[in-house]
C-alpha cells in the first residue's frame, strides 16, 4: 500500500456544466482512496437534493440513473469508513435536521462526541453514526444561533473542532457558493473560466482544469464561478497563492490496454525509474539534487540521521537507511512515523529529519515532522506528490518523479522511493568528499534496462503463482538489503490477495518462524551474492522440514535448483552494486502478488478495508 494517506475522495463543482457529470467523472477517479460508500448532492431550486449509497460508484451511478442531478453546482464523495460503519445512512454527503446545509468531509473529528453530547442537550436529532453529521449539525445551529453569513458560519465552526478534516459545504439558498477547507487532510482548488473545481487531488479534475492551487491548515476558501477568496479560519486578512500547473497527463492516470491499474504500474517501473533519475546524474557521475542544493552544508553537518514513514516507504526508507550507513559511516535509524510521534526521541538541532511518503500528505508522517521541527531538526521531505503537504512541511526536498500512482498496492513508486534515497545517499557522500559512489551511479543508470528483463519473467512467475495460490501463510526471507525486500513482498501479497505473510531476516527464522514450516508452508527466499553461504544454509534448514520453497535468485547455481521446487532467475541483478539490487529484486515478489490475486478473484486495485493513503490517524 504505500504510506496510506487518502481515506476518501471529495470532489466540488461549480460552473456552467452539468456538475453530475463532472462530479462522478472525479470520484472514478479518486474511487482507489476509498469504496464503502459514494454519495452526490446539488442544489436544485433553492433544495439541496442529495443521492447516496452503499458500495462504489457503480452502484451510486445506477442510482442515478433512476433520478438524475441537473444542477451546475453539485459535490460527490466516495468513503473509507473510519466512524459508522459502511451504509447508506453514514454515507456522505450529510445534512443538517433542516436540509439547510450539505457536506463532504476526509478526515476525524476528534471531538465529535463532545460536541455531539452538546447538539443533543439542544434538542438535535442525529441520523448517521458519522463523526461528519456532527459537524454539519454543528454548523447548523451557529447559523441559527449567531446569525452569521455562510462563509462566517462554517469558519466559526471549524474553530470549535478539534481533529483533521478536507470538507466541502453548501448552503440551499446560496447556490451560486462553494465554501471548502482543510486541516490535516488534502484539498486543492482547480481553476476554470467561469468555472471552479475542489478536490482531495488533482487527478479528479486533470480532465478539467490543470491550473492548481494547493490549500494549506488551517485555510477556508469561499468559491463562485468567476472568483474565490483564500482566509484563515484564525484572520480575516486576504490569503494570495500562486497556481500550479499539473504537469502529468491524463493517460497515466487511466488502465490503458492493462486489466489493472497495479499491473499497467508494475510495467511502468523502467520508466519512472528514468524519469526519477532524470537530469540529476551529470556525465561525470556527479549528483545533482536541486530540491536540496541549497541545504546541502546543514545536511552534511548533522550528528544524526532519522527516517520515519509508514507502510511500504518504511521498508524503502529501511533500505534507504543501510545506503546511507553503508557510504557515509553515520548512525541512522528508521522509525515508524505512528511510534515517532509519540515517543521521547533524542532529537535535537544536530539531528536530520527524513520523511519518505508516495504521497506527501500521510497524518502520521506530517505528525513526526512538525514534532522533530519543534525540537530544531532539519527537516528533509522525498515524496512523489508535488505541492503535497511534506513537500511543504519540510525545510527541503526531493522529489521523485514517478508519476501518479492509482493502485492501492505501492509498486513504482516503492522502487522509485529506493532510488531517490540512493541518489540522496551518494549526493551527501560526494559533499563530505567521500569518493566511493561512481560505481554505484553507473549502475543506477543500468535499472530501466535491467527491470525491462526482469519483466519478461511475468508469464513464468504467473504459472509458478498457480502453484502457491491456495495458500494460507508465506513466510518471506531475505539477508541485508534483502531484509527490506523480504517485508515489502510479504506486505504486497498481504495486501491484495488476503493471504497472511510475514517477512523476516533469513537468520531470525531459527527463532521462532521455523516451527511453523510444513509441507503446507511456502517459503519465499531472495538471493543475492551477498552472504550467499549463509543464506543457502538457511534454505537447507527449510528443506529440511519440508517447506515448499521458493527461490528468487540473483545466483544461478545448482545448489539452489536442487534445494529449490521452483526457482526463479534474476538475471543481470548480479552484476549491480548489491546496495541497488532491492530495486530488483522487489520487481518479481510484486509480480508474484499479483498474479496470485488474480488467480483468487481477488481486486486487485481496490482491496478489501484499504485505501490508497491514510491522512488520518
């Protein structure tokens, strides 16, 4: 999965179109962050007329076939249960007991039950189960209350919450206005002529509108169709941001001639590897990262070196860390961004901050940020989303160009997350002067071709995928940099084929993994050249109790073919610095993933209880 960060998708329109349309066309879209439930509400004749529905957006589309939204303001969501289990009921969007209000919302209200306690001491009854009518009640009864307009309302509002939230509103009697907000939770503004879009990402509206404005915490935006206005919930002074163009075209964010979004992406890696080393390699095998350039002398400086991330960019800043101990003979340590947070950490102004995330707007990891920047750390971001939160956040960055990625299984964007620390890595050993990495520099170039081979391997490994797919438990094993590759194979098949796997260090299996291993068990061992003695002594101790194994080697030798029931050769992952080869190696465990959920049925891009990204904790 990545670094989970988008728990749904929200998506505003407002304009001369029909907002149907658009609305459901960006929800489509935005369906990987999210698929519980899916709900529309425009304002129609002074009435907000709102069609929801448990399951995805096919099934909200078939709903609306029968009663169809003619408005040109409207807003949509697809849902990620976090508070209210899965019905059309907690569906959003939600309104108030007077249908006076409508709203989407990403995010927790934290203190949803104090001020629901509250509402209902007033005498407001509540419908869902959601932590989302809440605040829409909320709004409500300051409306009632304090006689406020509908900008000031939902601002007055939002001051009293406590927690992360994207939310969108509208009101029945004003439908020339959007009002939107963010705190903790993504949301952009795409701009049109006489048109307006809001969205948790750009992807939603790239059919639309490429000029975009990222809003920041804390920040409430009023929209019409010819303008807007950018506040802070805590000012009323006028807030001017500069748009960006998004620079991705819309055919990366569509399946194409592929079956699945997952595959099209596991296919794509020798191009997004170019394009994430792209122009930062010069001729003489010089490093080149203009994120951080100017920087560069408080990197280099720092006693100690952190990582914190989540999920899949965990295990890539894993491998990220052995890099950096490998070539710069500094302690570094990795730390899941959920523990970081909240633990007493000896980090301080000598201490460096790395923040790995795909998408750049993970709870946890922004979390871990903000806390180490308290304690004076530098603070340095490598995320795949630009304009996204960390990229923000942080003091510097890199980015890493992968393009977007849909499937909810992280692929690319995990092999360009190894890729990116590997040219951060070498970029601080040349500026300490430790002339160790043109090797390692020449070989980087060599991936794309390298992982355009190992790609041909996808029919051999989807016959071997017949063999294990009725499996229930897979035991992945790896030494070094093959640690990493080892819990990032066993989370991808986790993830999408629901078949429980564990990845371990080859050596720790003696303790404790080995007395599960039977005829019934498969085992899963990455080879590389390094430590090869030892890890063929661990592929005999499986053996010998009758584990199922599977080889995925770098080695082409008869040891491994005999000891091995099917075996898988990686050629040309020998020949590269063994400190690049989980970029490699990484490459068949996705495949075998996948083919594996596959032959199960199971959906691949949209499993079960999970969403492309977590932005709330």
């Amino acid at each position: 999965m990545g670094d989970f960060y988008f728990m749904c998708g929200i998506v505003g329109y407002i304009g001369y179109q029909k907002a149907q349309d658009i609305v459901i066309s960006g929800l489509k879209r935005l369906e990987y962050r999210g698929y519980d439930s899916a709900g529309i509400s425009t304002i129609e004749n002074t009435d907000i007329k709102t069609t929801k529905i448990k399951g995805k957006i096919s099934n909200l589309e078939e709903e609306l076939s029968k009663r169809s939204h003619i408005s040109t303001i409207g807003m949509g969501h697809t849902r990620w249960a976090t508070h209210g289990e899965p019905t059309t009921i907690n569906a959003h969007p939600h309104s108030d007991v007077s249908d006076t209000f409508s709203i989407i919302h990403n995010g927790i209200i934290e203190n949803h039950y104090t001020i629901k306690t509250f509402l209902i001491e007033k005498g407001i009854n509540f419908k869902s189960d959601t932590d989302t009518e809440v605040l829409i009640q909320l709004i409500a009864y300051i409306y009632k209350t304090q006689k406020l307009d509908f900008f000031n309302t939902v601002k007055s509002a939002l001051k009293e919450v406590v927690g992360a939230y994207g939310i969108i509103v509208m009101k029945n009697d004003e439908p020339d206005k959007l009002i939107a907000a963010r705190h903790g939770s993504p949301l952009i503004l795409g701009l049109g002529e006489n048109e307006k879009f809001v969205a948790s990402d750009p992807s939603a509206i790239l059919e639309y509108s490429r000029n975009i404005l990222f809003l920041d915490d804390g920040e409430i935006v009023e929209v019409n169709r010819e303008n807007y206005s950018i506040k802070h919930i805590d000012h009323d002074n006028e807030i001017i941001k500069k748009s960006k163009e998004i620079e991705y075209d819309l055919e990366q964010i569509e399946k194409g001639q592929y079956k699945h979004f997952m595959l099209k992406e596991i296919f794509e890696q020798p191009n997004s590897i170019k394009e994430s080393i792209r122009g930062r390699i010069n001729d003489n095998n010089v490093v080149k990262l203009g994120g951080i350039y100017d920087w560069t002398q408080e990197i280099i400086s720092k006693k100690y070196i952190y990582f914190t991330a989540c999920g899949t960019s965990w295990h890539a800043a894993q491998i990220g860390s052995y890099v950096l101990e490998s070539i710069i003979k500094k302690p570094v340590k990795v730390e899941y961004a959920s523990e970081f947070r909240y633990r007493n950490k000896h980090i301080d102004s000598d201490s460096l901050l790395i923040a790995v995330s795909q998408s750049g707007e993970t709870a946890d990891t922004l979390a871990a940020i903000k806390k180490a920047k308290q304690y004076g750390a530098l603070t340095l971001g490598v995320v795949n989303a630009v304009g996204s939160s960390i990229a923000r956040e942080t003091d510097c960055g890199v980015y890493m160009h992968a393009g977007p990625e849909i499937g909810v299984a992280s692929t690319k964007a995990f092999t360009s997350q190894v890729v990116t620390l590997s040219l951060l890595g070498n970029f601080i050993a040349q500026h300490l002067g430790i002339k160790k990495s043109a090797d390692i520099l020449s070989d980087i170039k060599r991936l794309p071709n390298i992982i355009s081979k190992l790609l041909k391997l996808s029919d051999e490994i989807l016959q071997i995928s017949k063999t294990y797919a009725n499996s229930d438990n897979f035991l992945y094993l790896g030494r070094g940099y093959q640690f990493p590759v080892a819990l990032e194979g066993a989370l991808k098949l986790k993830e999408i084929s629901y078949i429980h796997a564990e990845g371990y260090p080859a050596a720790e299996m003696k303790h404790g993994p080995i007395a599960l291993i039977d005829d019934k068990m498969p085992v899963v061992v990455v080879v590389t050249q390094k430590r090869y003695e030892k890890i063929l002594s661990n592929i005999q101790e499986v053996k010998s109790r009758g584990g199922k194994l599977l080889v995925i080697s770098a080695m082409d030798t008869k040891d491994l073919r005999d000891l091995a029931d099917d075996f898988i050769y990686l050629d040309g992952v020998s020949e590269i610095h063994n400190s690049l080869t989980p970029i490699l190696t990484s490459i068949p465990l996705q495949l075998l993933a996948y083919h594996i959920a596959v032959i199960k049925g199971c959906n691949v891009d949209q499993p079960r209880n999970l969403a492309k990204s977590v932005t709330v904790e």
